[in-house]
C-alpha cells in the first residue's frame, strides 16, 4: 500500500494538486470498504484506489484517457497485471474508451473482472468530490457535468456509462449494508 501512495504521490501532488485531494480522499475510503471483500484482495482495493487516477500526471498522459494511460504506464513499471486493469477499468472508463477511439486497446490490454472488488473501487471513486469530498453517486455525476459542460466528450460518455456505474455502485452499497447488518446481529 504504501508503496502505491508514493507513486500516486509523486507523479499527482506537486502537479495535479486538487487531483491529488481526490486521490487522497478515495484512499482513505477504500479500507472502510475493504471489510465486504476477501482478505486477499482488500489490500488490492487500496492500492487500486492511490492509483486509480495517476493517468492525470502529465508525463503519463498520452492518449488522453487517463484510466488507460495510467494502466499501461503501470504495466510498464512492472505492477501487477490486475492493478493495472482495475485502474484501466475504473468507473465506467471503457464508454469513455469508446469515445475515443480506444475500446479495442482497453478491452485487449486490459481484462475487466466485473467483481465486488471493480464495484467496490468505482464506488469509492464516484462518492468522492473532486476536492475530497463525500458525495453520493448522483451529485458526484452531476459535479462531472457541470465542470465539464453539456458538450465534452466525458459528459457524453457519463450519460450513456449512468446506468453501468448507478449499478455497481448500488451492488456496493448493499453489500456494505448486508456488512453492517451483519455486525450488528453479531455474526
């Protein structure tokens, strides 16, 4: 984990400081996600998360998809292959791939799992502001829009990937409640 911090915290804080609250704060929210996942795959959870969006840092960028852009960067920095695609695939990033021109690289460099693990990631990323802070999924939309404007390529790509992501994060949402529910009947 820490490991993931110092990278994320190299390449975004100096240049990409509002990037880097995000960052920041999607990372402090994944351990308390990280309790509906497996013991294994918790510590990836976080890790993802510190790294999700390094595709930002402007000595990565290159296609200007900066899921993929990070992704491959960390495959060429020797990470492991599911880090890189959990990053490659956060939040809906194949619509935006798609959008791009980029679909076919995404989906061939990078496998996306579609697992509690992908779900639990784009829901701590898409309930975190730009500046670190909570938001629910529809107001986190609705700030992407607004900064974005009604014509951007990733305000198209958000209105048709709405569906996908509301999903995952919901999935999420009911297993962090069924977690809680749990606890509290003291299983």
């Amino acid at each position: 984990m820490s490991a993931a911090k110092g990278l994320a915290e190299g390449k975004l804080a100096t240049s990409l400081p509002r990037r880097w609250e995000h960052v920041k704060a999607v990372a402090d929210k994944a351990p308390g996600i990280a309790p509906i996942l497996g013991p294994d795959e918790r510590p990836l959870l976080v890790a993802a998360a510190w790294l999700h969006d390094i595709g930002y840092a402007p000595d990565i960028v290159e296609t200007g998809s900066h899921a993929l852009d990070g992704a491959r960067w960390l495959r060429s920095e020797g990470c492991c292959v599911r880090l890189a695609a959990l990053v490659a695939h956060h939040s809906c990033a194949l619509f935006e791939a798609e959008e791009r021109g980029l679909a076919a690289e995404l989906r061939t460099g990078f496998a996306d799992e579609e697992t509690e693990l992908r779900d639990a990631l784009w829901y701590a990323d898409m309930t975190t502001g730009p500046d670190g802070q909570a938001l629910n999924v529809h107001d986190r939309l609705a700030e992407v829009r607004a900064r974005y404007g009604p014509e951007h390529l990733v305000t198209r790509f958000w209105a048709r990937a709405e569906p996908t992501l509301l999903a995952a994060v919901r999935r999420t949402e009911k297993r962090l409640a069924g977690r809680e529910f749990s606890t509290d009947v003291g299983l």
